[in-house]
C-alpha cells in the first residue's frame, strides 16, 4: 500500500501561519496558487507564467516545497491546459530532478511531480516506455508518499495502458474498478465515464456509451470542468445523430464546438474524434476532414508524437473514405514512426490503411 500525505493540509497551514502573522510576503506566495487557478481552464499559458514566477519567489526566499510545488503545476499548464508537451516535456524533466535533491525529496508535492515525469512518457509514447511506465508506477506505490488524488491518478493511467492495447475489456474492468476508487469525486469520475464511452463505442455498444457521456458530464458540471462539458456535448450529439434525431445533433455539436471557439484551451483528440464522426454522419466529409487540419496543424505546433500519430493515421483513413489521395498522409506517418521505441503496433495499422481497410476501429 502506498504512503498518503496529505498535500493541501499543508498548503492551507502554510497560509493561516502567513495570516496569523500578517506577513504580506508568505501570504502573496501562498495567494498566487489560488490566483494562478483562475487562469488554468482560460488562459493556461499565462496561469504557467504566474506559477513560474511564485516559484522564483518561493527560491528567492528560501522555501524550497513552495519551489517544488509551483514548478510542478506549471507543468500542469503546459502538458493538460494549453497542450503544451514539447514545454511539458522540458518542465516535467526539470522538476523530476529537482526532486531527487535532498532538500526537496521530503516535500508532499513529490509524489505528483513522479506522477507528471510518467504523465509525460505515458502521452508521448505510452507503448514504448510500457515497462518503464509500469515499474516506475509499482515504485511509487512503494516508495514514494502521494496524496490520495496522485494515486487515483496513477489507477486511472494504469487502466489507460488497456485501452491503448485495444484491450478494449479489460479496459473497461480497470475502469469501473477506477470508477468504484474515485466514487463522490466528480473531478475524477468525469475521467473515468469519459474512458467508459470510448470503451463502449469501440465495442459498438451505443446506448451504454450515450449514458456513460451524460455521466461524464454531470460530473464535469459539478467539478468545473467546462472543457470536458464541452467534449460531452459533442459526443452526445454523435449518438443523436444516429439515432436519428438530427435537430437534437445539431444544438449539441452547436454548444460543444461554440465553446472551443470562444475560449483560449486546446481541444483533445477525443473531442475531434468525436466532432469529425459528426460530420461524416452528417455526409459532411470535407469539413470532417477541414477539422482533422486543424487538428493536425495545433499537434505539430504543440508536439506529442503519440497524438500526431493518431492524427495521421484518422486523416489517412477519412482520405479513403472519401476516395482522396493520401500517399502524403502515409509518408508522414511512416516518417514518425521512426520515433517510437516499438513501433510495430504502429505499422500494422498503417499497413492496413495500405491494403485499403479505411475503418476507423
């Protein structure tokens, strides 16, 4: 069993102490978490900025957790609000071996600072590090102190390594399993229904996915999680749009896709997945595939080879669905799979593509 610490304890002791004596420099390098959350979902580029600069000031006055901290949820900006991998990469690896320096090892952010080290390898090339990924997960487990909602996390990428198998049921055991940890936390159970959806559509089971989505966002109603509400909805109007309730379709791609073009955050993969289906259920493929540059345009800008990958190889597909030319497409994603470690799984897809098999799986 792993050996909890509790990390917002300490952060609001620290600041009722700051209060308590009326010291303005305390209270300002306590208060720049809270001013820095304001910002994470709208503005995550800038949010990373002010947790940069708390942990300059927390060096400067020699509170070395308080660094720690603050370089760690700058990479949180990067990697999960702005999509940032390439500046998540380069954070991720700067606080992992501040971590492993005396005067930090004790620090109760250290356990969430191991959990992005992984985060990062686990989204570049999650197949690949698969051994390194889960001996360093067994590790944590071990040795290192988390707070409870780091070893949630570490749970839920542990049942997200299945369905990157396309082991589509034992993914989704792992997750319900997930589910049952996480059970009143609405911040994480909006992960886990969204898995849950996917999960079911890969197994063409339609109706089950449609009531796990709307789960999914009832939970990120409660916790906050605009974004994710966003997704929902256009996922939800997939399942509409097969039903054939094309008005229904169409308000909620409408709601879902409104939001993006009017916040600063980085759509996912899965909300493009989800958006470009649409279209094609609408006969709307070049807009599918106008949506896929878009996409394909955001990910080279950002990195995370493993996502441009998936890019490539849905762009490919669509191109033969719609009877398109897509040498290109598979040039370039041949060309990136000399980036991964074990890039097999990788070419059987891409070989499939090739003999003429377009189906997106």
């Amino acid at each position: 069993m792993p050996r909890f610490v509790d990390l917002w304890r300490w952060f609001d002791g620290f600041g009722m102490e700051a209060r308590r004596l009326r010291d303005p420099v305390r209270m300002k390098l306590h208060g720049e978490f809270r001013r820095g959350w304001e910002y994470l979902r709208k503005e995550p580029s800038f949010a990373a900025d002010i947790f940069q600069g708390a942990a300059v000031l927390a060096r400067q006055l020699g509170y070395p957790c308080w660094e720690l901290f603050y370089e760690y949820w700058s990479c949180e900006a990067y990697a999960f609000y702005q999509r940032d991998m390439n500046r998540a990469r380069q954070q991720a690896v700067k606080a992992f071996i501040m971590a492993q320096q005396p005067h930090y090892a004790t620090c109760a952010v250290v356990g969430r600072v191991y959990r992005m080290f992984v985060d990062i390898y686990s989204v570049t090339d999650n197949l690949g590090y698969l051994d390194e990924i889960s001996a360093m997960n067994s590790y944590m487990e071990a040795h290192v102190p988390m707070d409870e909602d780091t070893y949630h996390l570490v749970k839920w990428r542990q049942s997200g390594i299945y369905y990157d198998l396309d082991q589509w049921e034992e993914a989704r055991v792992q997750t319900l399993k997930y589910i049952d940890l996480v059970r009143g936390h609405a911040y994480r159970e909006t992960d886990g229904f969204q898995m849950l959806h996917r999960i079911a559509c890969h197994q063409r089971d339609f109706p089950t996915g449609f009531g796990y989505i709307v789960q999914s966002e009832d939970a990120a109603r409660i916790s906050g999680r605009e974004q994710d509400v966003a997704y929902a909805q256009v996922a939800q109007a997939v399942y509409k749009r097969r039903e054939g309730d094309h008005h229904a379709a169409a308000a909620l791609v409408g709601l879902g896709a409104r939001f993006y073009e009017e916040s600063n955050l980085t759509a996912d993969n899965w909300y493009y997945d989800s958006l470009c289906e649409y279209y094609e259920l609408c006969d709307n493929a070049e807009q599918a595939l106008a949506e896929r540059d878009v996409q394909l345009r955001l990910l080279e800008k950002l990195g995370g080879q493993a996502a441009l990958m998936d890019c490539r190889l849905k762009r490919a597909r669509l191109k033969g669905r719609m009877g398109l030319p897509f040498d290109d497409e598979m040039v370039a994603a041949r060309a990136l799979v000399t980036e991964f470690r074990k890039p097999e799984r990788h070419l059987a897809k891409l070989d499939k593509v090739a003999a003429g098999d377009y189906a997106d799986e």
